[in-house]
C-alpha cells in the first residue's frame, strides 16, 4: 500500500470545509424542493376535490394509517431476512488485488479522510482512515400521491478522499473500486385513482484537486423504480468507475462519493438502501489503483 502523509494540511482543511458547506446546500435545496412540490400539490388536490362528487373527495381523503402499519411491518419482515442473508459476492481484497492495472506510478491507495454526510443534513461520521462504513436511508409515502403529494425523498452522502504525490507532469489514470454489501426494498401499488410511485438510486462520483478542482466524472450503479413495482434483493460486490486528470509533480487530491439516493410517493410507498443492518451489511473500504 501506498503510504500517506497524515501531517497537518491547511489545503485540505480547506476543501473537506468547503464540500461540507457543499452538501448542505445539496440537501437543503432538495428538501425545500420537496416542500415547494409538497404546497403546490395540496393546493392542486384541494382544487379537485372541489369539483368531485362527494362520494369521490371522501375516498380522496380517508385515513390510510392501518394499511400503510400493514406495509411497514411487511417491509420490516423482508428487510430483517434480507439483512441475514449470505452476500454471496466476495468484497475481500484478493477480488481485485489480482487484477492490478499495468505500469503503475504510484499504486494503490486507501482512503485518508471520510465523511459520512446523513440524509437528515448532520454529519453521521467523520473520520481519517476509514473503516467498513455502516450507512442506510428509506423514505414512505402517504395519502393518494396525486400532484406530487405525500413523497419522502432523501439522499445521504458517502465523502472518501484519498491524496498521492505526483511524481511528473503527465495526466494520471485512477481505477476506483467500491465494495457494497448490503440491500434495498422499493414498494409502491399505484391504483386508479391516486399516483403513486417509489425508487432508489445509487451513483458515484469521483473529482479531483491539484491548485484547483478537476472536471467530475459519474456513474450510476443502481437504479430501480416505478409507480407498480415491488422489488428487493441484496446488493454486493465490487463497483468499479475510471477516472482521470492533468496532474504536476506535486500533492494531489481526490474525491470520491457515493449518494444513496431514496423517493417514495403515495401511502403504502416505501423505498430503502440498507448497508448498516446485519453483520454483513456495510459500505467497505475502496481502493483506487494510480497510474
């Protein structure tokens, strides 16, 4: 393994402050997103009703409370076999270990600091040296979902950085890997006369820093969802994305991030990412492979 300086560095204090206040704008403008929708549709809903037989307004309206405790307690039920379910997948060093890149400039890296940044807008964990990673969201929906209404959205944020000296001017190819171990439950039963609808998705980003921030590259690696879908099954193993940048022969800095991204919509909606419950649910401890 590559060795990494842990001495103090104003430079990175300076970007690990600037990407918290970063995500905090993320979210904050996704939750007030949420909540803009959330006004417009009541109005919308309460508009409609207005012009619907009674019969029809009463059924828009009626408490749902007893059929949606039906669901939670079936999505708990499938959440806690899934949780004890073998990963299957190996996520253990020697899978990737064995396939190392050619000519290598620097080698391989660990992470040097990680942020996990909670759905709910406080930082979860923080840390140098970071570990496996336990990290889950879910969000329910509620009422009809009709205009948008009644939808829970959330996103958390998985910050790992890792830094390496460059030895020469040249552009520098950076091989990323990313263990999962974990699983997701995505529930929504869409009727005649409502909108309802639930997904989840997972996707990772890299950028990095050298004087500057370098253009981001992305890639989605789970994306599961529909207004009639009931779906869950374990997600394991090794994700991998490529990425590159223009690097001096001086410290170099990079970002990777994995969102957790949840939506349900409409009572009985459920989605969830769950790398956190169960012995053998994590988020494990990336690589990347410099050359």
């Amino acid at each position: 393994m590559t060795d990494i300086n842990e001495g103090i560095d104003p430079r990175f204090d300076r970007l690990l402050a600037a990407r918290r206040e970063e995500v905090v704008g993320l979210q904050k403008s996704q939750a007030d997103h949420q909540a803009e929708l959330e006004s417009r549709g009541q109005r919308s809903l309460a508009a409609l009703k207005e012009t619907l037989p009674q019969a029809l307004a009463d059924q828009l309206g009626q408490d749902t409370s007893e059929a949606d405790k039906q669901v939670s307690a079936q999505v708990e039920d499938r959440a806690a076999a899934l949780a004890e379910q073998d990963p299957g997948e190996s996520t253990s060093l020697s899978a990737i270990m064995g396939t190392d890149p050619s000519a290598a400039a620097v080698g391989w890296l660990t992470p040097y600091y990680g942020t996990l940044h909670g759905s709910n807008g406080a930082i979860s964990w923080q840390g140098y040296n970071p570990g496996n990673i336990n990290a889950s969201c879910w969000a329910s929906g509620a009422g009809s979902g009709l205009f948008g209404t009644g939808a829970g959205s959330f996103t958390l944020y998985m910050d790992w950085w890792f830094t390496f000296r460059a030895p020469e001017n040249r552009n520098y190819a950076q091989t990323i890997y990313v263990p999962f171990n974990g699983f997701y439950i995505v529930r929504a039963d869409d009727g005649w006369f409502d909108s309802k609808e639930a997904k989840v998705n997972i996707s990772m980003t890299a950028r990095g820093y050298q004087y500057n921030y370098k253009p981001a590259g992305s890639v989605n690696v789970l994306s599961t969802g529909n207004d009639n879908i009931n779906v869950n099954d374990r997600f394991d193993g090794w994700r991998t994305m490529y990425y590159s940048d223009l690097l001096g022969a001086d410290q170099a800095y990079l970002l990777l991030s994995v969102a957790l991204n949840v939506y349900a919509r409409g009572g009985g909606s459920h989605a969830q990412l769950n790398f956190s419950d169960g012995n053998a649910n994590y988020l494990g401890v990336p690589m990347v492979y410099v050359s």
